[in-house]
C-alpha cells in the first residue's frame, strides 16, 4: 500500500487533509477536503505579509507563522480538525506547524506509519 493511501485509511474519520509543500524558499500549507479535492484553506510565505515582514520564510519560524495564520483561517471557516495527507514525523518544520495548530484549536489527527514492503498484503 503507497504511503498516501494509507493515510487515508487511517484519516478516514476526517474530512478535512492538511497538505504541506516545502520549498527551499517558501512554505505552504493546503487544508482540503477529502471526498472532492477542494482546497477551501490555504497559506503560504508568498503572501505580502509574509514577504514584508520575513527575510527567510522556509525556515522553522516561517513555518510557524504560516500555520498560526492557517490555525487562524480555519477557526473562522469551522474547521477544527484535520489530518496529515501522508505519515509525517513529529520533528522540524512539521513539529512547529503541528504545535501551531493546536495553538489555535486544531485538533490534528495522528496518522499511523506506513507498512513496510515485506508487510504488506498482496
């Protein structure tokens, strides 16, 4: 089983899939929905408040304050739980936009590791 559908198998509960894109300048995190592809929430560094106030913005702290101003948008919208699109570990930049979400209310569910080739059923 690829890693992402075992995500979904263990995120089945949650409607809602945080997806998270890191590039070696920029940050961005996308809050969609499961059944339909919508993205109906987003952040990223590229926004202007980002760029004004931030000299790097793929760093920890950017990651941080992307996921406040997401924690931030999704308690507006109602949305008070997601679940990682793929198995993360708890470490880094992921560590810091976790810890952010909860900050705001998020409850962000946690996603078994995956199986290992030898593991899995044919």
């Amino acid at each position: 089983m690829p890693p992402r559908a075992a995500a979904a198998v263990v995120a089945a509960a949650c409607r809602n899939v945080l997806h998270v894109t890191f590039s070696n300048k920029n940050i961005a995190l996308q809050v969609m929905q499961k059944d339909t592809n919508f993205i109906f929430l987003s952040a990223q560094t590229l926004e202007h408040c980002f760029i004004e106030n931030m000299r790097v913005r793929s760093d920890k702290r950017a990651a941080r304050a992307c996921a406040l101003v997401l924690g931030e948008r999704a308690a507006q919208a109602g949305v008070w739980t997601v679940a990682p699109a793929m198995p993360i570990r708890y470490h880094g930049k992921y560590k810091e936009i976790i810890d952010a979400l909860r900050e705001r209310g998020i409850t962000v569910l946690k996603v078994e590791k995956t199986l290992k080739r030898s593991e899995m059923q044919r």
